[in-house]
C-alpha cells in the first residue's frame, strides 16, 4: 500500500491546481491514432494511448525505439548495451509487445532474444503510437503489453501539395555517436498514368564505446582484485545505415504503393563476464574474453493500399502485404558463429463495414509464414517453419454519453521443426471496453481483456549456448498457452489542468518466463536459463498531471509502478522499479525548453538469482530554437541526459551488472526542413 501510496502522489496535486489559468487547452483530442482500426481520435477510445510526434518525438527519438518511448506513461527500455534496447510495457516484453512498421509486423529476430534489436528507426519516423486495449486484437495474438506502431510514410496514402524535404544532423557526447537523417516527400501530378506520391529516406549512425559512471561491472561481494573497465563499457561501438524509397498511385477513393528498404547494423555486445577458457601446453589455464559483436543485414518490401466503397456495406479495405528477408551473424572474437535468419511473409486484410445493428467496425484476416533458422556449431533453435493465421472483428458503438468497444479474434500457429514433430497451438481472445463522459471535461472508462498467447519458437525449442546473451537456453515443447485476464481503469480529466490515471491487474494463467537456474554449464561456462511456466499477476498504477503555472510555463508531475509476482516461485524477473518525478517546459514563439527529473527507487525484488538494482535520480533537460528562413525552416537542439552523472543499471536489462546507462552527456543537432 505505501509503494501505491507514492505513485498517487502525482495526482494528489489535483485539487490544488483546481484554480489554475483556464487558458490552458489540451492537445489531445486532436490526435488521430492510426492503430485503431477506426482511426480515431486518441481522447475517445477505450484504453491507455500514448502518441509521439513532430517536436516531441523529436526530442525524445533515439538510436532504439526503447529508448525513444522510456520516459512514456508505463514504458522502460530493457536494453542490452546501446545498440539494443527492446519496449517493456507494464512490465511486458518481447513477444508480449508487438512492435510494427506502419501497421505491419518487423518480422526480424528481436522476439528471438533480448541481445537481438528491432529493424525500426525512430529518428525517421513521423510519429509512434504505443497502444492498448481491445484494438491491439488486430495485430496477432498475446500483445498483453500493448502495441507500438512506428509510423514513416514509407508508403504515402495521399498526394502532397509540394515537395517537402528535411535533413538532420546530431552528435552524442556520450559515445561520440553521429547520426544524418533526410527524409524527402513528393508529387508527380497530372501524368498519363494519374498521380502518383514518392517518398525517400536514409539514416547513418557511428558511435564508439559508450562512456559511463565508474567501472562498467560490478564487483562480487567475494572479489579481491575488481577486472572491468572504468569510464566505459568496452565493446559498445556501433555503425548502422539504412534507406528507403516508396512509390503510390493516388486515386479519388484510394491509393495503392510499394516501398523498399535495406538496412545494415553492427553493433557490439557488452561482455558481461561470460568467458571461454581455453587450456595451454606450457601454462596453467588462462582466462580469455571473446568480444561478441551483431552483423545485421535485411532487405524489406511492403505493398499497401486502401480503398473506399469496394462492396456493398464496406466503407473501407485495407490491404497489406510484407517480405522480409532478415539475417545476422553473431561473431564471436571476429570469427562468425551462429547466424540466425528470418524469410518472412505477412498480408492483412482488413474492412470497414457501415453500422450493423447499431455497431460500426472492421473485420480481417492476418497470415504470417515464416522460415527460421539458428545456423552454426552452437545453433540453439531449430531450423523451424512457422504460421500463423488469425481472423478478428473490433467494432464500437455510442449510446448517449457511454460508448463501447469489442475486439474478438481467433488464432492458429503451427511450427514444423526440422527433425520433429509439429507443434500446434489455438488461441482466442476476447477484449471489452466501455467509456463514460460525465462532463465536458471528465471521462472514466474500464476495460476487460480475455487474451491467450501461443508460445514462441524459442520458449518452445532453445537448446543449447547462446554466448551473444550469454546464456545456455533450455525450451520446453509441452509449454501450453498463456491465458491473460487483464482489468483497466481510466480516469481523464481536461480542463484547468489535464489529468490521467490508469490502475491495471493482470492475471496470466501459465506465464512463460525465462527463470535462471543459479547452475552453470560445465562445458560452455554460462549460466543455464530455462524457460518455465506458472500463473502470475501483474498490477500497477500510471498517473499524470499537468499544471500550468504562468504564462508559457507548466509542471507535469508523474508516476508509474508495476508489481509482477508468480504464484509459487516468488517475483517475475526483470520487472522495472517505481518511478514518479516532475517535469518543468517552457514555450515561446521561437523557443522550448524543458527538465525531467525521474526519481527510480530500488528493485528489491528482482527474481530468484538476479540481483537488485539500486535507486537512482536522473535529470534530463533540452532546448530547442526555431529559425524560420525564405528557403526554409532551421532548428537547433541541445539535450543533456543524465545531468547528476548518477549511477544507472536498468532493472529490466539482462546486462544490469555489467552495462550500466550512460554517464552525464550532451546531444547537438540540428533539422534544415524545407
């Protein structure tokens, strides 16, 4: 009770602020969120939605899409090192947080394991969309996290009125990262053949080992002579490009287009203590550290188009179609070892019927076939085939001041393993959500989610030494799915102030977990991880509030808090502390500036075998200047992170021990758009 006395305290300010300036107005309702089937405004649908766009995201993008969403309502960042660092959402991750590029699955191996990144790119993204609640039913089965969609206008729906063009620059003082963004947007009117969109963007990022607080590993309790680096993690550089061009015919109900990307990165992994030993002829055995780096390639096409008025009933289809072609090489002290590959295919269909009985909607379908293989001496998954299929219908109705939200879908995987029999798995999942504005300015809603998720590939199949994670990964093919019955309370109100409060409880029967054991392999020297199951409940708290306090000026004050627990074998590993803080922004025409002061207080229970995290206090602040040309728009920004230099080991991270966040650092940049 006294931890949810604490994440309340940002709302307790409440009453106070009830007499602030009236000029304040929220922003909200004016967003549309394109991850719900209807395309709704984000103030009037049934669940928790956080949006991230134009000088917002800006400030916040970074080299992985965790990093760019950490210091959202309920989402950290379970990095494994700088060059990775996965969304955990309510303290949900991988398989369990369906990340998509524009609507569509990644299709890479992220899901596969921690020290594998995701193959999107927040710094050209127009916005991202981390959602919530019935809607997250279109996208697959077991996104009891949630969903973020990271949205670039790969493939443009409609045609601009001229050619809009921009390019970035930003350094990193932290690992002397350097990162060059364009993204350009264009028309070809009028031709023989119609009019048809084009799109192009690119990115470039170097860095070199991340510079942090002290030593990077930290000490055993029984250590004598303490062997890490200090001042910063070795084996964090990182190099990274990737471009893509996207062409669509517009039409005067619709459009059609396809896009192509490639994307290239190589990044290394921190060290963590694992090592091989290798024995001389001439000496007593000696310790040797192999490096272990990720060389990443992927070539990627997606096809999408939407039409209005296709069939009778039908306002609207959507259609989409991805390949992808995924592979990396996990080197091992400059020798390739494993090389995980992922050929993969998904299309959706999707259409948006006129009101049925009072109910407007869509339904689809959604298949996925992919082949994926662990390939090497220390191959650890099998070559598997792998699809999924799914059909689901989320709809929504409005009866004076109440509305409603349903979201139905049915899901089938099969995974035929080289070798062994198939695997198969049905889930059905069954998702409620109900909205009541009782003012202008209040709205309370409540949601009820009924979910399953079929076990991975990994959870199911691992055997075997995985030394980019280092671990020695142990599956279990008799897993059966896991059961989510998730309660969520919403409370909004908009006016003098703008406060939200979100209360959750998640009850998930069979959760899947990937427990440490304490035990070592003889052979290979890292520790043994097994993947187990058991019931266990997640509950937690996300509240704001945002208070004007002078002309210009406001204070947001904040909290979140998540308390996972297994039924038998005591805490969920990796589950992120309590965090509560205030944030102070300033807008002028040309100027913003804000601070963001996050308090992290201790993870005393970390999990059976893993080890706590100590609290932390992290400042943050920025400035942004806008130039405002004949040729075109400039802006300036500075970022400074980590401003008290504190010591930070993220609570999430397999790699806590070892890889710490970075120390105090600064970022320049600057965006030419025009």
């Amino acid at each position: 009770m006294k931890t949810y006395f604490m994440a309340a305290l940002a709302v307790a300010s409440l009453p106070i602020a009830a007499s602030a300036q009236d000029q304040h107005q929220s922003t909200l309702n004016e967003v549309i969120v394109s991850a719900s089937p209807l395309e709704e405004q984000s103030a009037g649908i049934n669940q928790a939605v956080s949006v991230l766009s134009g000088e917002e995201l800006r400030n916040k993008a970074a080299a992985t899409i965790g990093e760019s969403l950490k210091d959202e309502p309920g989402v950290t960042s379970s990095g494994f090192g700088p060059g990775v660092g996965q969304p955990v959402i309510r303290g949900q991750s991988g398989n369990r947080v369906r990340v998509l590029q524009d609507s569509m699955g990644t299709m890479d191996a992220s899901d596969a394991s921690g020290d594998h990144s995701i193959t999107v790119e927040a710094l050209v993204a127009e916005r991202i969309e981390v959602l919530r609640g019935p809607a997250t039913l279109r996208y697959g089965n077991g996104a009891f996290g949630g969903v973020v969609n990271v949205i670039d206008n790969r493939i443009p729906d409609e045609l601009p009125d001229e050619l809009k063009s921009a390019v970035e620059y930003r350094h990193n003082s932290a690992n002397d990262q350097n990162s060059t963004v364009f993204v350009m947007d264009g028309a070809i009117a009028d031709t023989p053949l119609g009019n048809w969109a084009w799109h192009l963007d690119g990115l470039y990022r170097d860095s070199n080992d991340l510079e942090v607080d002290g030593f990077a590993q930290l000490p055993e309790d029984d250590e004598e002579d303490h062997e890490s680096t200090h001042g910063y993690i070795d084996n964090t550089d990182s190099q990274a490009h990737n471009v893509t061009a996207g062409l669509s015919w517009i039409g005067d109900k619709g459009f059609i287009g396809l896009s192509v990307s490639e994307m290239e990165n190589n990044y290394g992994v921190p060290a963590g203590g694992h090592h091989h030993h290798e024995e001389e002829e001439e000496d007593e055995h000696e310790e040797e550290a192999e490096t272990i780096r990720i060389d990443m390639e992927q070539t990627r096409v997606d096809l999408k188009s939407e039409w209005q008025d296709i069939l009778p009933g039908i306002e609207l289809g959507r259609f989409g179609f991805s390949y992808n072609d995924y592979e990396h090489t996990e080197l091992e002290g400059g020798e390739k070892g494993t090389r995980f590959t992922n050929e993969a295919f998904e299309g959706r269909v999707e259409l948006l019927h006129q009101e049925i009985a009072g109910w407007t909607g869509a339904f689809g379908l959604q298949l996925e076939d992919r082949q994926f293989a662990a390939i090497g001496e220390e191959s650890f998954i099998p070559k598997s085939d792998i699809q999924n299929s799914g059909v689901f219908w989320v709809g929504e109705t409005s009866h004076g001041d109440w509305s409603y939200e349903v979201g139905l879908r049915l899901d089938r995987q099969t995974i035929d393993p080289d070798g062994s029999s198939e695997i198969d798995h049905n889930t059905q999942s069954l998702s409620f959500g109900t909205l009541w504005q009782m003012t202008d300015e209040q709205r309370v809603s409540f949601t009820f989610t009924r979910a399953q998720r079929a076990p991975a590939i990994e959870e199911l199949l691992s055997n075997g030494p995985h030394h980019a994670s280092q671990s020695f990964d142990l599956g279990d093919e008799n897993l059966d799915e896991e059961t989510s019955h998730n309660f969520e309370f919403g409370y909004r109100y908009e006016g003098p102030v703008n406060l939200s409060l979100n209360l959750f409880y998640n009850s998930i029967d069979d959760f899947i977990f990937k427990k440490n054991t304490g035990v070592e392999d003889d052979d290979e020297e890292l520790t043994i991880y097994q993947y187990n199951q058991e019931d266990a409940t997640f509950r937690g708290i996300e509240a704001s509030v945002v208070i004007p306090v002078a002309e210009r000026w406001e204070i947001e004050l904040f909290s979140d808090y998540v308390r996972a627990k297994l039924d038998k074998s005591g805490d969920v590993p990796r589950i992120p502390p309590l965090r509560y803080g205030a944030a102070l922004d300033y807008t002028a025409y040309s100027w913003t500036a804000g601070m963001r002061l996050t308090q992290a207080n201790e993870q005393s229970h970390a999990g059976e075998f893993e080890d706590d995290t100590d609290a932390y206090t992290r400042l943050d602040a920025h400035v942004h200047y806008h130039i405002d040309t004949a040729a075109g728009n400039w802006l300036l920004f500075v970022k400074g992170t980590n401003l008290l230099d504190d010591e930070i080991r993220n609570a999430t991270s397999y790699l806590r021990d070892s890889a710490p966040e970075s120390a105090l650092s600064l970022e320049l940049g600057v965006r030419f758009s025009f």
